[in-house]
C-alpha cells in the first residue's frame, strides 16, 4: 500500500509540474502545442473555452474509449492522468502566481518545454500515461498492431497543424516545434535519471588478479571464457557494471595489476538488478565491514 500510495503522489506531482509548465509558460506565449492540450487552445480560439475544460473532454472521451476496448485494467493506470491533469490546468488558470512570469517567447518555450517534460517524465516513469492522444495511439496498437509512435506523431502532429491558421507569425510555429523537441529530450531523460552507469570489460592476461582485486572492492563481475581471435590464444574477460562516479577508481585498479590490460567503456543506459534497483547501499556495507574485520552475510 505504501508503494502504490508513493506512486501515485509521484504521478500527481508529474502532473501538477507539467500542468504548471503549459499554464505559466507556454499558453501564455501562444507557443503551438501538441496533445490534448493544443486541441484546448484551438478551442478557446474558436469558440473562448478555456483549455482546461476541452482537455477534461478530450481526456474524458479518450478514457471511456480505452475503457471499453482495453478494459478496466487499462483504465485504472490511466485514471488519475486522465481527470487529475485538466483539474491542475483549471486551478493554475486560476492562480495569480502562475500568469505573466515572461513575455519572453523564447525563454517561455525553454522553461514550458523542460517543465513538462520533466512531469511527463516522472509520470511515464511511474508506469501510468499521460493521458491524452497516446490513449488513442496504444488502442490502435492493441486492436491494429499499429506502432505506438506513428498515431501519436500523426495526431500531434493534425492538432500543431491545425494551430497554424491562427498563429500570429512564423515564431510561433518554429518555437512549436522547439517546444516539442523540448519536452520530449527531457522527459526521455528523466524517465532513465538515476541509473547513469558504464560497462566495463576487461582483456588481461592477469584476468585472475584483476577478478580478485573487483572481489575485494565488492564490484560484481562476470568472466566469459575465450580466444583471441588473431593468435588464438587463450583470452579470458571480465564484465561489469559500475557507477559512473566509481569509474576512475575502477580503472586505476586494473592499470596498477595491468598497465596493458585491454579496456572497453561503455555507457549505460538503465541498469536494473542488485546493487542497483534493490539492495542498494548492501556493498558500502560490505566494504565497510571488510575495512572493520568483520564478514556480513549476503
């Protein structure tokens, strides 16, 4: 209960970051968006609705269509996106803080851009949606095994098009794109942040000592038995992953055992497993009870 209970406070926090970023930043500037946000802003252009309630709609549809042909399953993982995300538009509509912080276009794409994409990242994160068109998008891809991206590209791409009509220049449409490009880097990052890490493999034929030396720092390796494939010598090598903080370290190790070892430095772009998504801070406690004498039972 208290995962699920972290969970969705993290989603709502996504939400109310992104929400804020539209609302204080790139409504404001006229800067052309995608999603249901950008169908709301064609809305209170044509017809003086505010955004929050053509989102609420649009959302709402989008919901009772996953429902119905993804089932209720699918429906609670978008639940709390679908009516939580127009509920924070309508309050920061509302909200003196969060209107006329810059009348700079470009600075209010740059902070738009980074702060939605920072909320949609902690929210897709979290395994829920956004809401929106990739409700669409993932229905199609269910029932028609259409990719996920194509129907989403397509449909932001008919709502940003579709803003076009009313734009008041050329800036707006370049910084629309900007805006995408934007949140779209950011929330890529945030979804992986946190599990910066590189892959280390090791050619040495001191493989036996460098093998130890990794056992006595507590850094967990795979050897792989080979050949060189020029001299067909007998080649073993080591793999491991490490944080990145800790690769300089790692390195001079190797280089003191072996000063002609073979290294190969790779980064890392998720890593899931012990020492890394569960059992985290076990191997500071290892080492701390080597430096202390004593042996801790994994």
């Amino acid at each position: 209960m208290k995962q699920i209970l972290m969970k969705y406070i993290a989603v709502f926090l996504g939400l109310a970051i992104a929400a804020f970023g539209i609302v204080a930043f790139v409504l404001p500037s006229g800067v052309m968006i995608g999603s249901s946000t950008g169908a709301g802003r064609v809305m209170e252009y044509l017809y003086g609705i505010p955004v929050s309630y053509t989102v609420a709609v649009f959302n709402g549809i989008l919901f009772l269509a996953g429902w119905i042909a993804l089932g209720k399953k699918f429906a609670a993982s978008i639940l709390v996106s679908t009516f939580a995300y127009p509920m924070l538009i309508h309050l920061f509509e509302h909200t003196r803080f969060a209107a006329g912080i810059t009348d700079n276009a470009m600075l209010a794409t740059i902070y738009g851009g980074v702060l939605a994409g920072v909320g949609m990242g902690i929210v897709i994160r979290c395994g829920a949606s956004t809401g929106g068109t990739d409700i669409l998008a993932v229905i199609l891809n269910r029932k028609l095994g259409i990719s996920v991206g194509l129907p989403m590209y397509l449909i932001d791409f008919a709502i940003l098009l579709s803003q076009v009509f009313f734009a008041r220049g050329a800036d707006e449409i370049l910084l629309g794109i900007l805006l995408t490009f934007f949140y779209s880097m950011v929330a890529d990052k945030v979804v992986v942040a946190g599990g910066s890490a590189v892959q280390l493999l090791v050619i040495s034929s001191r493989f036996q000592e460098i093998r130890q030396r990794f056992s006595d720092m507590v850094i967990g390796n795979t050897v792989f038995y080979g050949e060189s494939g020029y001299t067909a010598v007998r080649q073993d090598t080591l793999l491991c992953v490490i944080s990145a903080r800790d690769l300089n370290l790692v390195q001079r190790e190797i280089l003191q055992i072996d000063p002609e070892a073979f290294l190969s430095i790779s980064s890392v772009k998720e890593v899931k497993g012990r020492g890394f998504s569960f059992d985290m801070g076990l191997a500071k406690q290892i080492r701390k009870g080597k430096a202390d004498g004593r042996d801790i039972i994994v």
